[in-house]
C-alpha cells in the first residue's frame, strides 16, 4: 500500500508532526515550528561602492592649480600654503617613498632653502569656457601676482577680478577661449550621507582625488570668521593645497569649494568644510558687476539658547536666535527690536539657532525689505525691517575684565555680585549710553563665578530690564532666589552675551 503523506498541527504543543502510514507500521516525526512568523528581511539600504573613474576623467581637465607669488617673504595663506618643511619635519612615508637624497613635491634638489618664499599654492577650476576661474580668497590674498596652471600644463598669468574675505571667494580670469568649464549643481539638495569627492593638488601633488561623505550641511565653522557661509561638511580628506577646489556630487557637477580644515595637527583629522557653490556664485556674480560683496545687515548681534537660558527668559524652547545687542541707528532700532527679543524666522525661513540667521541676512542686498517674527514676553510678533549695507567695523578697544573696582559695598542678593557706577568717562569710552551699566566690582557667589562672570564686566540689564547703577542692579537682583534662574546681559570687551546664573538650591552662594 502506498504511503500516505499529512501534516498534523497541535495548537496547544504548536509542533507540526509529520505521519508516515504504511501497512506494515505508523512511524510518526515531530518538527518544532517557529513560534512566530519570520519577519521580512529589511531592504537593502546601500548597494556596492561607487567607481569614481569616469567622473574624474570627465571633470579632471576642468581643475587648474593656482600659485601665488607674495612679495615680502612670509607666506599669508597657512591653509593653502605648500611652504616645505624642514627635513626633520619630512613625514617618514615621503622618506621611505622617495629615497634619501630624492625630490620631494615643493622641495627643490638644495633642499627648502632653494624654493621662493612667499609662494601660496592653491586650487582652483573653471567656471566658464572663457577664462573664469573660481578659488578661494585666501590662496590668493595679498598676491603680487598669479599663476594658473590648466591640466594640459598651459601656464597663464591670471588677473584677480575681485575677492571676498567673509565667503572666501576669489574670482580670477585668464587670457583664453574654449577651455572645459565645470557643471555647477544645487548645493541645497546635499543630503547627509550622499558621496562627495574632491579634486586638488595637497602638498603640490596635482589632480590628487579624494571622496567621503557629506558629514553635514548649514554648518556653522566658529573657528572662522566666516558668519555669513553655512558650510557643507564633510569627511573628505582635504590638505594643505586643496583649497579653492571643487567638491563634486556623483554626476560631477560643483556643489561646494573645498575651503577649511578642522586640525589639531595641522593635517587632515577627518573633518572638512567647503562653501557651498550658492554661496559662491551669488558672491560671483557681484565680483564680476563691480568687484566687490556687499552684503545687507539688520544691525543686530544675537546668541545661541540653552537651556538654562530658556528658563531664565520664560521661553518656551531653546529655538531661536536671541537678540543682546541692537546697534544705534539700524535698521533693528529704527523697527523696534530691543535687547531680550528672541528671531524665530528671517523672510519666512525658519531660525532654528543664532547661526542660522547671518547666512540669510547676509544673502540679501542691502535695500531689501524683509520680515522678522520675533518672540517677545512669550507672545510673538512681526517686525518689517529693510536691510541696510553691512559695515564690518568694530568699536573702540574697551578696559579689559578682570580688574577689581574699588570702593563697593557689601552685598546681600542671592548671586553675591557687587556693582560699581560708571562715570561718563567710562561710559564714553565703552560707547555706551548715559544711564547704561553697571561695573562688577566683587564677585561673592559661587554661581556667578562658575557662570564664567568678572570683576570688570558691564552688567546691562537683567532679563529684560535695563540697569544703570548699583541701585537699579540691587532692586533687580533682590527678588532672586536659589534654585532659580537670572538672565544678566553683560558686556565684556566689544562683546554683548547674556548669562545664566543659578543660585545655589543650598542656599549657599
């Protein structure tokens, strides 16, 4: 007889029990089975690695290499600088790679002495067929003259149509038609995560290519005096020599320029920075009509939210750029923005934190006529500003914080902070108003000090109420209470920050 094949299920054992029936015996064959069906296996997010060889060979005639020759000596452009090292300094690869006695890139056969000082090379690529190329400002600042070199090793002296230091940008022209220009992209569709790669000359080592990753974007770099450049970071290697190149998406279009390095040593850490190429190019096309940047201010200084601030101010949330300083005559003035405002939005965008908001102001000509929504006492408002021109200036040195003021009394307020009045000398000289701050005299709370305040620091205000002597400063500071937070605007040197200070929950200061 033939064996008959069924499947048998025990909801209670939850087994499948597999019977074979035949007409000499029954022989039965438990399977566990799975308690739970199996889940499907997740998509596969990343698929291969990319090859870079046909990008490079499309955009790699498009790079050039740019030298600048710096009358005086001394090289001005450390980021961009090829300046040899001694040859204690030479790193054991290049020694063990080239050989003892062998040249090495930027070292003539006498050694470091036989090359030019004050020599800035740098990288640059060309933006249009005729000549146009784009690098940065700081390879080329200060030059006598400069040299572009094409791929082709065609040499041109290059003309400096104009710079910028804030974005970084220089835009040169050289003497010739018909040369392989780059695809710009769209910088405002990087994503974290995408591949990105770069093509420069460190160390004088030309049309050397790196990739990594877009690490992040809008970032603010505040080791650079760059307020206004909401920088592409990345994880790209970037050197010495690399700056002013093109940073490429996968279909080889210019997305940013290669511009700065995060470094404790000098060298490539694993954190680079370039300038978007929106940036660039908005900055670009006002070096090609007049030579120069200009830029549009609302003639405020802000500061990021923390936390402790937030409960100092009463806000809601740590969003927000907050608002300590508002400069005479501005256009901040003039629309009623004051000291303690926290910008929520810039002409409908969005400000997440201080560093959001100077890129967007400082995208606008001057003249434009913009909207700010602004949060006040916890209710919001819109304020209608027009930009006026960005003047770079900086105020008068001021006495330097940290001196004692003599001749203060004691103090009982819970931050033990003791003030001195200001004459009209001092006032005059720290460009303030005639009832405007307080000196710390004596620091006797702990809270203060460990909130990083000073003898010698202006106190302005507290929270959102102006102080102009050691009175006004009492009253204000006597209803604080330990465990609760106090907003001091205070003033140190040209700067204006606000401070959160705590008073112990102890009790004690």
């Amino acid at each position: 007889m033939a064996p008959k094949l069924s499947v048998l299920s025990s909801p209670r054992l939850r087994a499948l029990t597999l019977v074979a029936v035949t007409a000499a015996a029954t022989t039965a064959v438990v399977l566990p089975a799975a308690t739970a069906q199996a889940p499907a296996p997740a998509p596969q997010m990343v698929v291969g690695l990319p090859d870079f060889t046909h990008l490079v060979d499309q955009v790699g005639p498009g790079v050039v290499n740019v030298e600048a020759q710096i009358g005086g000596g001394a090289d001005r452009n450390a980021q961009a600088s090829t300046q040899a090292p001694d040859e204690d300094d030479i790193p054991e690869f290049f020694r063990r790679f080239f050989g003892p006695g062998m040249p090495m890139p930027g070292i003539g056969p006498q050694g470091p002495q036989a090359r030019p000082r004050g020599v800035s090379m740098g990288t640059g690529f060309l933006i249009s067929g005729d000549g146009y190329v784009l690098t940065n400002e700081h390879v080329i600042d200060g030059a006598d003259s400069v040299t572009v070199r094409l791929s082709d090793r065609r040499e041109f002296k290059a003309k400096v149509v104009g710079s910028d230091q804030q974005s970084d940008v220089a835009l040169l022209k050289i003497a010739a038609s018909g040369l392989p220009a780059l695809r710009l992209g769209d910088s405002n569709l990087l994503r974290p995560g995408q591949w990105v790669v770069a093509i420069g000359s460190p160390f004088g080592l030309d049309h050397s290519v790196t990739a990594g990753i877009v690490s992040a974007v809008g970032r603010s770099n505040p080791y650079a005096n760059q307020r206004y450049v909401p920088f592409i970071q990345t994880d790209v290697a970037i050197n010495r020599g690399n700056s002013g190149g093109p940073l490429l998406n996968t279909r080889g279009e210019v997305v940013g320029i290669n511009s700065q390095i995060f470094s404790n040593s000098g060298g490539y850490m694993g954190v680079s920075f370039a300038i978007p190429i929106d940036v660039a190019m908005s900055a670009v096309k006002q070096l090609k009509a007049t030579g120069k940047v200009s830029r549009g201010q609302i003639g405020v200084a802000v500061e990021s939210i923390t936390a402790e601030k937030a409960r100092g101010l009463d806000l809601p949330d740590s969003r927000g750029a907050l608002i300590n300083t508002v400069a005479p005559g501005s256009p901040a003035e003039k629309a009623g923005l004051m000291p303690g405002d926290v910008i929520r939005s810039f002409n409908g965008t969005a400000i997440n934190d201080s560093s959001d908001l100077p890129p967007l102001v400082g995208s606008l000509p001057p003249g434009t006529r913009t909207r700010l929504t602004v949060l006040r006492d916890g209710a919001t408002r819109d304020f209608d500003i027009t930009l006026t021109q960005l003047d770079d200036g900086t105020a008068s040195a001021t006495p330097v914080p940290g001196a004692p003021v003599p001749g203060a009394a004691a103090t009982s307020n819970a931050l033990g902070l003791v003030g001195q009045a200001l004459d009209a000398d001092d006032r005059a000289q720290l460009g303030l108003k005639a009832d405007e701050g307080v000196a710390i005299a004596r620091i006797d709370g702990l809270a203060a000090r460990d909130a990083g305040l000073q003898p010698g620091d202006i106190v302005l205000a507290v929270g959102r109420t102006p102080v102009g002597s050691p009175a006004a400063l009492a009253r204000q500071l006597a209803g604080a209470k330990a465990g609760e937070t106090v907003m001091l605007l205070v003033m140190r040197g040209n700067a204006r920050q606000y401070v959160a200070v705590t008073p112990r929950a102890d009790g004690k200061r």
